[in-house]
C-alpha cells in the first residue's frame, strides 16, 4: 500500500521563523542555464596552464616561500604540544594536582618548582615522595577551606599518583625511571596499609533498562523535587533514555546540538504508515589521541510501545513541537507543529524516506539547555548547555526519591548500555568497541563489567539458567526500598548535642564581640569625618596629613583591625559549629 503525501516544497522554503529565545514554560531558487559546449581539441597544455594561472591571479591566491614557513616555525612551543592536547576537564585535574604539591612542598619550606627538578633516581626521592602521598592521605581540607572526603580507596590513591607523574613530566619533560616507579608502587602499598585505605575500587552501580523505566516513572509522578520549568524534566529524562540507548559518555550527550540530530520518516518495507527514525551523531570528548570517527545510531520508532517512558521520540517531539522547531514545507502546505501533521506527511512514491529537516537558526542551540529566570517569567535558554554538575545533582535527588541504594550517577547509564552490548548476540566485540568508542574489548572487561552475573550453578548442574531473576538480582531495582529515608525529616535533635551547644555559645560570644567592636569602629570613624573628612580618602594620603589627624586616624585603624580579627574569629567559629552539626546530622 503506497502513501500519497501533500506536496512539498523545497527544503530552502522554510517558512515562518520562531524566535526560540521566547520560549517559556508559562506559556524557489532561480534557474541558472549552462552552456554544454565541446572543447576545442587545438587548444593544448600551455594554453590549460595559462588559464590556470588567471583563475589564481582572480583568486588572489599566493605562494609563499618555504622561507616564510621555517621563521613561522620557530615560535612554536614544542614543550606545550602535549598539553594542549588535554581537555578542560584533564586540565582542570591537573591543575588540582598541582596545587596539592605547591601546598607541600610550601608547608615542608620548599620551593616547588626547584623540588620539581630536584627529584632523581635517589632514594632520598621515594622517601620525599612518601611524605607526599601520605600527606595527601592526609587532606581534609581545600586551599578555600572547605571540607573534602579525602582518599579512601588504594586505587584513588594509585590514580592521584598517575595524575602527579603526568605534572611532573610536563614540567620537567620525562618521567621518573622505570626502577623508580616501582618503587613507588610499593610505596603506596605501604601509604595505603597505614592509612587503612580500602583494598579494591570503589563500587559501580549498573543501571538497567528496567532500572531507567522505574527511575522515569518516578520522575514523570514526584512532587519531592521540583523543576523551574517542565521542559527541565523533560529533557532530564529524555538524557536518561538516549544515554541508556547509545551508552554514549555523559559529555558526549550533554554537548549534542540540534545539528547533531536526523529526523527521518522512513518506508515501512512490510507496509503500513512510515515508522520515524531519530539519527543520533554525538561528538565524543575523549579526543586525547586523535579525533575519533563519529557514530551515528539510528532509533527507530517503535509501534505500540507498552511503556512510553522509555521512548525517545515522544520525548524529543515534545521539545521539538514546543520550539516549533521543523521547518515548513512550503508556503501553502501543511506546517508540522503536531504530531497529526506530522505522520499525515507520509514518505512521496517512489522514495524510501522523506526527512524531517530544522530550522537554520536552532542547529547550533544544544538540545539539553539551561532555564533562565527573568522578569517575566523562565526562559528555555537554548543557547546556555546544560552543566554535568546539574545533571548529576538531579539523577542523583531522583534516585534516591526512587528508592535505589546505589548513587546514580549519569555513567551508571554507559555502564548498563555497555552490558547489555556486550550480552546481546547481534553485537560482535568490534561492533561493541566502534559503539562505546574503546579501542579493545579489555577496556569493557577491566573497568565496565561490573560482577558476576551469570547462573553459575545452573550451569554446572546442567538446569535451565534463570535469567530473569539473575538480571533483576543485579539490578539498581533490587535495593528499593520505600521506607529508606532519602531525607532528614527531625533534625532539631541535633541542636541538643553537648558539642553542638558548646559550639554554639562559642559562636554567640564571638558575635558579641565582633558587634561591639564593629560599634566602637565606626563610631570612631564617625568622629574622625567630623574632624577630618573622609576617612577611606585621608587613609590614602596619611602621610600628608598634620600630626593630628595621623594620630586620630591610628586610632580609627587600630579599631578596625581590632573589629577584622573579631569578624574573622566569628567566622571561623561558625565555620566549625556548621561542620560539627552536619556531622551529628549525618549520624542520625
């Protein structure tokens, strides 16, 4: 049975255009002839080259001498090629790690630059590297002050370890030797022993597909965590559905754009109306050794889905009717702005597909976007990508609303998709190394297959494997439990802690004192203006001033360091009562 459409126009026809910024949740070409004339057989080489030599002298086009290049040449910093290869986000980590072996080297009255190249082969290095690792253990605090869970993990301190080696060979330009190295090794293993680290990685949860429909149910129904806008949520699940579909990495999805996405309606080969297909190209981040060739994965629509929640394309049609995002196809024709319209486009005789295609204006917009509030209402910001850090946070809220037991966390998704590649028959190891962007199948045995989960005994014994079951034995599903408390619901218990109290008279005496030096400081500043005029101004010209006015003006300064220290010993006392109360709030 053949579709019959109504015309289309052609793709440059786009019709009216929307203005995406004000989106809220409140809320035919000219025929050019050519000339097809036989070339002239007289006309030889020469004659080719000459005009070959005016389209260049039209073009402005001009060769420079190898000259130019070899000057050009010597600006360039070979020393730096290495690192500016490094993502923002490698960068950012070894910056941090930088910045813990200033701190040491600053508290142990060493330069750190000249410590850098005072490293050798020598064991007076393994036992100064020793001091390093455990006084990192060591760390509770950030250089703002701020409290950090530290290392608890052998392997998080074997992998700090790699992260100083790569600092040190880009400042000094080689790495420690290989005997050295070993040394280390043993040396953490040692570090980890006295630091009672623990032996292993740190767990990985594996979120299924069943796991993703639960956690979207959830989602769709809560009222425990809010959203500024609908769309939020929305795309909140569709990255949850993409993720578990492709296993694509959460950078990789977070930085898809418009122009990244192919709606196609496709031919049904055993008839009926055409099925939708959604072409996914995502840009991979991990680009360190190269540019790596770009996946495309084709969704199709699938018809009578018996759960909703983990379809895509519901979700993305959603967001794309809302930014009426599809252009027209002509003037008069129909406009895609719904579903209805959509599927009554149907696919033309004698072609296989007819695309979907967007408008020019959104395809550099990504499609996991920011809400931005303004004054008269919230903005679906396109423009603005949504950042991993609210990604995460909401997964994570929305798991434990959920009930899991397990943190989720976006790359429990790449975890779950790369599972089920690997268990599937239609997916041979290369094909399963092209889709997760690995190089071989060992990267997926060491850091992505999580457990045993396989039925061992069934196979031993000769019994039929209990799949299901072992599948929902590993699954995120398997911890909930309703009556988890996801949220401290008393906590004015934690107030009646001795320690908290003494905390917190603590905080109210040095409050008194920071308000009464605060009133003596400006009321010395009050009587010095009266006198001698601005205080801030004199303060810049003291040494002009009259003997006077320099003496009233220590006066006003001695108060005011007086009222700093207060204001910053108030400070660090609250600093401590807040850190103290989290603590017995935790341990409720």
């Amino acid at each position: 049975m053949r579709y019959s459409t109504q015309p289309i126009g052609s793709d440059d026809d786009s019709g009216t255009s929307t203005d995406v910024s004000d989106v809220f949740s409140d809320g035919a070409a000219d025929d050019i002839s050519e000339s097809a004339s036989e070339p002239d057989s007289s006309v030889d080489e020469s004659n080719d080259s000459d005009d070959d030599s005016i389209l260049d002298d039209e073009e402005g086009e001009q060769e420079l001498s190898a000259l130019h290049y070899l000057q050009e040449a010597e600006s360039l910093d070979v020393s730096q090629l290495r690192q500016k290869r490094y993502s923002p986000k490698t960068q950012t980590k070894l910056d941090e790690t930088r910045d813990y072996w200033d701190r040491f080297c600053y508290e142990g009255k060493h330069n750190p630059v000249e410590r850098f190249r005072w490293l050798s082969d020598s064991e007076e290095t393994v036992r100064f590297l020793k001091a390093f690792f455990s006084w990192r253990c060591g760390r509770r605090r950030s250089k703002n002050g701020r409290r950090t869970p530290g290392i608890k993990y052998k392997s998080s301190l074997e992998t700090f370890w790699k992260w100083w080696h790569l600092v040190y060979k880009a400042e000094v330009g080689q790495g420690l030797s290989k005997d050295t190295i070993v040394k280390i090794l043993d040396v953490l293993a040692i570090v980890a022993q006295e630091k009672n680290l623990l032996l292993g990685r740190r767990p990985k949860a594996t979120m299924y597909i069943e796991d993703v429909a639960e956690f979207a149910r959830v989602l769709l129904s809560t009222t425990e965590m809010t959203f500024q806008s609908g769309w939020l949520r929305i795309q909140l699940l569709l990255f949850c559905q993409l993720a578990a579909i492709t296993g694509s990495r959460p950078g990789a999805l977070l930085n898809l754009r418009y122009r990244n996405l192919l709606l196609t309606l496709v031919r049904n080969p055993d008839g009926g109306r055409p099925l939708l297909f959604i072409y996914l190209t995502p840009e991979f981040t991990k680009t360190f050794l190269g540019e790596k060739e770009q996946n495309t994965f084709p969704i199709p629509e699938i018809v009578f889905d018996p759960t909703l929640v983990l379809s895509p394309h519901v979700f993305l049609l959603g967001m794309l009717f809302r930014i009426k995002a599809f252009k027209n196809f002509s003037t008069d024709g129909l406009v895609v702005d719904c579903p209805e319209n959509l599927y009554n486009l149907g696919v033309l005789d004698g072609l296989g597909q007819q695309e979907l295609k967007l408008k020019d204006e959104i395809l550099d917009q990504f499609v996991f976007c920011q809400a931005v509030r303004e004054a008269d209402g919230i903005r679906i910001a396109l423009e603005e990508q949504l950042t991993e850090g609210a990604l995460r946070y909401r997964m994570k809220r929305g798991g434990e609303i959920t009930g899991f037991e397990q943190v989720t966390k976006p790359y429990c998704l790449r975890y779950g998709a790369a599972k089920a590649f690997n268990d599937s028959p239609d997916v041979t190891n290369e094909l399963q190394n092209v889709m997760l962007q690995h190089a071989s199948i060992d990267t997926f045995v060491k850091h992505y297959s999580v457990g045993i989960h396989v039925d061992a005994q069934a196979i031993v014994r000769g019994l039929p494997a209990q799949k299901q079951l072992m599948r929902f034995a590993a699954s995120m599903s398997r911890s909930i439990d309703p009556r988890r408390p996801y949220k401290l619901e008393d906590t004015s218990v934690v107030n009646k802690v001795p320690r908290v109290c003494e905390l917190q008279k603590r905080v109210n005496e040095r409050k008194e004192v920071r308000d009464k030096m605060k009133r003596a400081f400006e009321m010395a500043e009050r009587d010095f203006q009266q006198k001698f005029g601005d205080y801030l101004q004199q303060k810049k010209v003291k040494q002009e001033l009259q003997r006077p006015a320099r003496r009233a003006l220590d006066v006003v300064e001695r108060w005011e360091r007086k009222y700093m220290r207060a204001t910053q010993r108030h400070s660090r006392a609250q600093r401590v009562a807040r850190n103290e109360w989290q603590r017995q709030r935790n341990r409720l």
